[in-house]
C-alpha cells in the first residue's frame, strides 16, 4: 500500500510533461502569480501555470515557475492573472553537501521553470480567492507594526515577510518554532474556539432559560466549533506539515474521547504520522516533519506520569520546565544534524514565549482581527506592539549571540545511533540492552581512517570557489560570485560548510578581480575580518597574490603565477599547487593561453605536474591548450561552470583536448559539489548530485 501510495501522489502531483516542450525559444504561458520574491526594478514573481505551450495542466498538477520580469511599472501583487512570452528552462539549482539545498526544496514545492518574461498581460483580482484575500487583510490590519512579519507568520504561516536578520534572531532565541503553524498554534486556536462556543452557548442558554438544554451533547458541539474553526486556520496558514500533523491528532484525539475508546498516545502518534504520510509520502523529505513528531513524542514521555489533580502554580512551571527539557534533549541531535547547532537559550526564552503566546499574543490578534472590521484600533494595536518588541528587544540585549551554540555537523549514522540509544533507554523492556548499539558505534568508529587532506570543489554556478583542508585547517581558493548585490555565494554555501565541518580558515588566496571570483569579499569580512587574507594578499583584496611557499599541516603550498603582469585580470590569476609529495593539484584561476606558455616557459618540466587540475578559465577554448594539458599530465580535469551556461561552457574543443589525453572530467555542473579525500596516494571522490539524489532520478 505504502509503495501504490507513493506512485500514486508522484504521479497525480510531481510529475510534469516537460519531454516535449522547446526550451530555446519564447512560449506563451498562462498562470497565476503565486508569490512575489523581489520587487523594482526587476520583478522576481512565482507563477502557478495553467498553461505552457499546447500543454494545459489541470486543477491538481499545476507547476510553479520562477521568473523575472523587468520595468513593470506597477506593483505586481499575488492573485493577479498573467499571460504573456516566457523564455523558460527546467529549474536546476546548485548541489552542495553544506547549506540550502535549493532543488530539494523546488522538487517539493512543485518548482519545475525559472525564466524570464518578455511580454504580457497583467489581468486585476477580481478571481482572487479567500485564502488570497485572508493574507492580504492580515497584512492590512498588521503591516504597519514593528513586529508585523511575526503576527503576519502566526496567522498565515507565510514566512515571505520575515527578514534575514530577524529570522536569524528567532534561530539564535531558539524561537524558529512559534514561526511554524504548529500543534501550539492549532491547539491555541482550537482551545479558544471551544471556550468561546462554551461561553456563547451559556449566555444563550441564560437567556433564554432553556430548561430542555440538558437533551443536547453540548460538549460535542464545542469541540465541533473548535475542529471546524482550527480547520479554517489550518487551510489559510497554507497546509504546512506541523499544522497537518497538529490538527490530525487533535480530531484523533477528539474521536477517541467521544467514542469513549482508549488508546496509547504512541498509537496515536503512529496514527497521525500514518495519516500525514497518507495524504502526502514526501514529507518525508520535509525536515519539518522530523521536528515535529519528535517534539510531540517528547512531550508524551514528559508527562507519562503527570497528574493533573491539585495543580498548583509551582507545578505547572514544574512541569512546564520538564516538557522543555525534553523537548530540547530530543530536538538537540536534529537540530546538530540539520543546522550544525542548538539553541542554549530556548529552555529559557520558551518558558516565557509560550506562555505569552498562549494567554496574550494569540488572542490579542485575534481580537485585534475581529475588532478590525468595526472599528479602528490602529492606536491600541501599536501599544501591545511596542510591549511586545521591547520585550523581545531585551532579551536579544541580554543574550546577544550567545543563545545559539555552533556545534560542527554530525553524520546520519551518528545521528541514527543517538536516537536508537533513546529508544532503548525510553522503552523499559529494552534498556538493559542499551549497551549494544553503543558497542556497534564504537566499533564503527574505530574503523574510521581520517584522510591526510581534503579537496572541495563547490557548486557556485558560473564562478570558483575551492577549500583545501589538512587536520581542521583550510586555505579557500576564491569566493565565487554574488548575485544581485546581496545573496553572497560564500555566505550560503561556503562559510555553511566551513562552520559545520568546524574549520579553521588559515588562508583565503582571491585568484583575480572577477565578481565570479570575489564576489563575497565583504561577507568574508564579516566572517574574519580578513585574517585570511593576510598571508598571500596583506590583507588587500585588489592585490595580487604573493608568490611564496608554506606549509599547511599535511600539504605543501606553493603559489607560482604571476610573475609579472600580463595586462589583463585573466592572465595575471594566482596559480597556486598544493601537494602532499604524491598526490597533488593545481589551480589555475582563469588564466589563459598567453599565461599559460609563460609559466611553461619559466618552470621547468615536472615542476607543474599535478594530479588534480582545476580546468582554466571555466574550459573556455582560450585556454587549457595541449602544451598546457601535457605539462600538466594531470588524472582528473574538474570544470567549475553553471548548467546553463550562457557562454555555452566548457567547450567541445577543450572537452576533446582532456579526452584525447586520457584525462578524467568532472563537472559542477553536472556533478555538483566534488569533494575529494586524500588518503595515502589513493583518492576517494563524492558526487553531492548522487550522494543526495533520495530516490528520483534528475
């Protein structure tokens, strides 16, 4: 069943004919702007399509596409109607093992083009639909406040209005979690909906003097209003995995007490994994769904054995503070695994953000929302809104950075072992064996043989980026690029790997003056205040580097060009090998043909021979010539280029040149990060395109 289940939703909802579709030429499009990602003067929108070419998609299977589209002159807002010409191309985003995996994330919100639109027709919102509507009236009455993007997020479980900075704020507080429609959201929404169905009935009852309303299952209606209203809330907060989970167990549970039937709470938390996992099997690609059904088991092993008879203040904080302590104990390996750290802060700022949430903020824009409608209460709005910052504001003065613990990464297996070692010590018949599965991770690894160094060749798209590392200390060759002056290619995919695989950035050498190359110069000054920089470039990032030799650990390195400038940014790149005395490897930057003959010309044969070869130039057909290659005589060729390549990289003169040699090539583009583990003179590559490809082929 499992298995029809799975064939089944990827073929009513993941799978597009694209086969025949012409991706070099304009298409007519029809569709829906779904999300607006960037405003003037280069719009970036979402679009939902309901039609591509001759293709036509129904209700159910209607992909999105991302696309820019320049000098609208209007603002472009979601609901809105579109038609017009597109060029579009298949959605393929870079692979990394470190940080945002951007095709994951297409892959599961149905993200199949990215594009751009060269002429069309904007129609108005007439055809909006409520779930549109909702969003933007919660806008309306919230847009204004200081803490907008968190009332917006909490009622719409839209994340588009929260800043980088304050996102990484509620990371650092261990607060991510109240920004994720959850089983305290739905709970709060439910549990308010009851009480006020319980409440309106009394006073009608009381007014009325209906002495037969004893006839009548009363309670069932208030837990029918509640169940009908958290379902409401659930839809307009966009159907995430938490909010789905929270509400099946909430009906489960409901169910279970009318029937008058007993069930265990791990049956029930079987049951709604069973029903997510029903209605939708790929939210097991969703880390979302992880965290919450570990924070919900671990919520059931805090209160196996609490009482609620004689609860007194002191009880409650008791019991409060246990459920958090579990929740931060079972969350802690996760959080490792996914986000290289763990929140010290979040016992504590939870122990006062739940409560707040529950009994003050909810049903403060609740009201607020209800009293919109009638009323303007713009002032009393702004009042609970500066309460609320300057709370918030004094505890990030209190803690500052020092809420979020940067632990390094974890492998799956560790991770898997940590929590086999949890259900053996929280199932009692298994905990006298718990010392088994701790004996088989010992012997795992001892097995382990660290490598002399290592070689990581990242996926920047059309750009450089290489960090050689030797015991814990790393010399990174390039930045890659930055696109649009603010998303760096060194802040999202190579300080990510950096800090989680908890190394030391000893040296960074900026081959030349390319925005392929340096474009996160100023991220990197953030990271280190240029420390790095200081050994090959005094701390200068328009200079070229020195030539000198050093040793890093394990390796010896040794940069060789330019000797004398060239005249161009190209041919002056800093050539640097790296080598442990067998195994070795080169960086060319972009140098071209013109550097290349001279370095030939001044080192004599042998000196550039190298194992690895980080192909010049991206395998631009102005360099890599055959003297080159041969002086070189290297193993492997690695290119470093974007998929779609505007400049059509690498070239087939250059691609036959290294075939002709005998040469291996590896691709970025086609492989996407390339790591490379330097054992005794043996290599041992991975591939993040294959490591990571789960179970769908691309």
């Amino acid at each position: 069943m499992s298995i029809f289940n799975v064939i089944g939703h990827h073929s009513l909802f993941y799978t597009f004919n694209t086969e025949n579709m012409t991706f070099n030429e304009e298409v007519f499009i029809v569709g829906k702007i779904h999300r607006v990602l960037g405003g003037q003067p280069t719009n970036y929108v979402q679009v939902r399509l309901s039609q591509v070419g001759d293709m036509h998609y129904g209700p159910l299977v209607k992909p999105l596409a991302n696309l820019a589209i320049k000098n609208t002159g209007f603002d472009i807002q979601t609901g809105l109607k579109l038609t017009g010409k597109a060029k579009l191309k298949l959605f393929r985003g870079r692979k990394n093992f470190s940080g945002f995996d951007s095709e994951l994330y297409a892959f599961k919100s149905k993200i199949i083009f990215k594009g751009r639109i060269n002429s069309y027709q904007v129609f108005g919102s007439q055809e909006e639909n409520a779930y549109h509507e909702y969003r933007h009236f919660i806008w309306r009455t919230f847009g204004s406040l200081e803490l907008d993007w968190f009332y917006y997020t909490l009622l719409t479980g839209d994340k588009s209005k929260i800043e980088d900075n304050d996102r990484e704020v509620m990371r650092t507080l261990g607060l991510s979690h109240l920004m994720a429609i959850s089983g305290l959201h739905i709970g709060i929404m439910f549990a308010i909906s009851f009480w006020i169905s319980k409440f309106a009935c009394w006073g009608v009852l009381s007014i009325t003097r209906n002495n037969h309303a004893q006839r009548f299952h009363l309670r069932l209606f208030y837990a029918l209003a509640g169940l009908v209203i958290a379902f409401i809330y659930v839809y307009l907060s966009g159907m995430s995995v938490s909010a789905i989970r929270a509400y099946s167990m909430i009906l489960l549970a409901t169910l279970v007490y009318f029937l008058k039937r007993n069930i265990s709470k791990p049956r029930l938390l079987l049951i709604a994994a069973s029903l997510t996992l029903l209605l939708d099997p790929f939210v097991l690609l969703n880390v979302g769904w992880y965290f919450s059904f570990i924070a919900v088991t671990a919520i059931f092993i805090a209160v196996v054995h609490y009482h609620t008879d004689f609860v007194t203040p002191m009880s409650w904080l008791f019991q409060l503070v246990k459920v958090q302590f579990y929740i931060g104990i079972l969350l802690a390996p996760l959080s490792i695994f996914i986000f290289q750290g763990v929140s010290l802060a979040g016992l504590f700022t939870n122990l006062v953000a739940i409560p707040l949430l529950t009994f003050v903020i909810f049903p403060f824009i609740l009201v607020g929302i209800a009293l919109s409608y009638l009323v303007n209460i713009t002032d009393v709005l702004e009042l609970f809104d500066g309460l609320f910052n300057g709370l918030l504001q004094s505890t990030i003065e209190v803690l500052g950075s020092n809420g979020w613990w940067n632990s390094g990464k974890i492998e799956l297996i560790t991770l898997l072992f940590i929590y086999c070692v949890f259900i053996f010590l929280f199932v009692e018949p298994m905990r006298k064996l718990v010392w088994w599965p701790i004996i088989l991770y010992g012997v795992y690894r001892l097995t382990i043989i660290q490598p002399r160094w290592e070689i990581d060749v990242f996926d920047v798209g059309h750009g450089t980026s290489v960090l050689v590392t030797s015991q814990g200390k790393g010399l990174l060759y390039d930045l890659g690029a930055k696109y649009f002056n603010k998303y760096a290619i060194f802040e999202h995919v190579v300080q990510p790997h950096i800090v989680a695989n908890d190394i030391e950035l000893a040296y960074t050498i900026l081959s030349h003056q390319d925005k392929d190359h340096i474009g996160g110069v100023e991220e990197l000054y953030r990271f280190d205040r240029f420390e790095s920089l200081a050994e090959f470039h005094k701390g200068n990032t328009h200079s070229h580097c020195e030539l000198k030799s050093l040793q890093l650990n394990n390796v010896f390195v040794e940069t060789l060009w330019p000797m004398f400038d060239l005249g161009s940014k190209n041919n002056n790149s800093c050539v640097v090998k790296i080598s442990d005395g067998k195994v070795s490897l080169l960086l060319p930057g972009d140098i071209e043909r013109k550097a290349e003959f001279k370095l030939i010309e001044h080192y004599p044969l042998g000196r550039l021979t190298s194992t690895i070869l980080l192909a010049p130039h991206h395998g631009s057909k102005t360099s890599s010539s055959d003297e080159f290659i041969r002086a070189v005589n290297p193993e492997i060729a690695i290119y470093s280029r974007s998929y779609h390549s505007q400049w059509k990289l690498p070239h087939n003169e250059v691609i036959n040149r290294y075939r002709e040699s005998d040469v291996v090539q590896l691709d970025t583009a086609i492989n996407g990060h390339i790591n490379i583990k330097v054992f005794d003179g043996e290599l041992v590559l991975s591939k993040a395109r294959t490591a990571k490809e789960f179970w769908f082929l691309r």
